[in-house]
C-alpha cells in the first residue's frame, strides 16, 4: 500500500509541475499562407517545440518536409508567463530568430529578431 501511494504521489507532482506552455499550438499562417500545429514539451530546464502538422494555404494537410523538426528550443520560464532566451526556426523564411514568448491563457504570443528584423505571432491552443 505504501509503494501505492508513494508512486501515485510522484505522478501527482510530475502533473503538478508540468508547464503551462506545453501542449500544441497552432501557429498564425506565414508568408506563403501555410500554418502548423507546434507541440511544445519540456526539454531540461527549458521548452522545445517541434512541428507535428502542417497546413497548406487552403488548411489542407501537407508536409513541405518542415514536419517533424524541432523550431523552438532553449526557451527558459522567466515566470509570470514570459519564456526568454530561446530560439525559433522559421519555415515559411528558413531563418533562425533570438525568441521570447508570452503565455495568456489560450494564446500564446511568439516573437523572434535577428540582425535588427522582427516578427510576431499570436499562436492559439490545439489542446
């Protein structure tokens, strides 16, 4: 009974400590028109994202060979929501952006720059 316990207490904490951020999040569409779904889970201290649907203009399903990638990583909690010090790919551009992100309940605002250009999105929970 007392390994019982003692093994439901783990899985209680782990649940306890998982991050608001993780789970998937549809991005907002790129420059070519195409969107995806990023499951965001924990990797070490920090987050990680990795592209595990893709979209076509149209919301057709697609693979433009993105799927599968990893396109955040390194993004550290700051607390309060904000997540810093990371970086993420962007496919519709193939370039690599300095990233933060800002969690507001179901919306998860994403902004990258590199050599002075920036860009932002505003991605929404899947589940």
């Amino acid at each position: 009974m007392k390994r019982i316990l003692a093994l439901a207490f783990v899985l209680a904490a782990g649940v306890a400590h998982a991050d608001p951020a993780a789970g998937t999040w549809k991005t907002q569409p790129g420059d070519d028109g195409a969107f995806g779904h990023v499951e965001i889970t924990p990797c070490g201290a920090a987050l990680c994202g990795t592209l595990i649907k893709g979209f076509d203009a149209s919301g057709n399903p697609g693979d433009s060979g993105a799927v599968g990638k990893k396109i955040v990583w390194d993004m550290k909690p700051e607390g309060g929501g904000k997540y810093g010090g990371g970086k993420i790919w962007a496919p519709d551009r193939d370039k690599t952006y300095n990233s933060k992100m800002v969690l507001s309940g179901n919306s998860l605002k994403v902004s990258g720059c590199v050599l002075g250009i920036c860009r932002n999105q505003t991605w929404t929970r899947v589940n």
